[in-house]
C-alpha cells in the first residue's frame, strides 16, 4: 500500500516548513519532512556558471520528485513542502504520484505578510515570493487550503490533521490529471 503525500504548496516564505514540522508532532503514523530545500542543500557548494544553473535546479527538483514518489511506492507517510512555480513541475508530480494518496493542500499567506517574512529571514532574495505568488497557485484546484497570515502553523498542521480522515474522492490530484489542457479545476474542499 503506498504512503500518504501530504503535499504543501505555497510561496518561499509562506509558512510550509513550519507547518510540515508541526504536523511531524502531531500526526499519529510515521510521517518523512521531505523539503525541497534539502535538497537544494545537498548540492556541491561551488559556484555555478549562469547558463548552467537552470538545467541543474531542473534536475534537482526531477530528482526530488522521484525521491519523493520512491518513499511513498515503498509505503512511507510524506510531507512535501513544495513550490509549484513552474508549469512543468505539477505535470511532472501527477505522472509520478498515486493521485489517490495525495492531499493537496495550498498555503496561502498575504504579499505584505511574505514581503515582511522575506526581510525577517534574510536567506531569500528580495521579492521572491511576490514572483511566485500568482503561479504557485495557478492551477486552481486544492483538496484543502490554509492561510497562515494570522493562523499559526500549530492551528494550520491541526486543521490539516483533521481534514485526512474525511479526504474527498476524487482528491485534487486526480481532478488535476482528469482535467482538460486549460481552465482552472475547481476545488472540492470539505470545510473544518
């Protein structure tokens, strides 16, 4: 039986990490924190010729998908906190995902809010997550979002803990593979 994929998509700075950790305390079953930027970490620290850094972040994040998709095949609880800023990342995730296990959920959080996080943090460019805002959550189609502008990741991993025992079917994931080319896919939240 493979793994549950609870999947975090937001801007850098919404507040995805922080969730993720809490939710590793709170939930009953063994969950793997697989962040992106582990993965990122990973990577040899020598500097990298312009030209050449898309093709290796590219890489990077296909590795990471597959590594993720392995641990769940094997049957591991994961949480993903992830960054859908690119339009040939979600693709990629619903050809490699079981679309049955996976709970989307969109971490929304305001532009002043991640603007003010950005500075706070100092480890991100400037405006960072105002590039992603509008992308990340393009797709339009979650099984569940939370707001962390004023809700602490504690109540935010809480609301997420609630929301598994009664996931809708379809999951966002298979509306997301079912659906045409264009238009975006209309959620099908069940409310807390």
């Amino acid at each position: 039986m493979p793994g549950l994929i609870i999947f975090l998509n937001g801007t850098s700075s919404s507040g995805k990490s922080s969730i993720a950790k809490e939710l590793l305390q709170i939930l009953d079953e063994p969950y793997f924190h697989m962040p992106v930027d582990a993965f990122h970490a990973m990577r040899t620290r020598r500097e990298l010729d312009p030209e050449e850094l898309p093709g290796v972040l590219r890489r990077t994040w296909m590795g990471y998908h597959r590594a993720v998709a392995g641990m769940a095949a094997a049957g591991n609880n994961v949480v993903v906190d992830h960054i859908l800023s690119e339009d040939w990342r979600l693709p990629d995730c619903l050809e490699l995902f079981d679309a049955r296990n996976v709970v989307l959920v969109g971490v929304r959080c305001s532009p002043a809010e991640l603007q003010r996080r950005e500075q706070a943090r100092g480890d991100r460019p400037a405006g960072l997550a105002a590039m992603q805002f509008e992308r990340v959550h393009a797709h339009g189609c979650y099984d569940l979002e939370c707001d962390t502008t004023a809700t602490g990741a504690r109540d935010c991993a809480r609301q997420i803990s609630a929301f598994l025992p009664r996931r809708p079917t379809p999951t966002a994931f298979e509306r997301l593979r079912a659906k045409p080319s264009s238009g975006p896919v209309p959620s099908a939240q069940v409310q807390p």
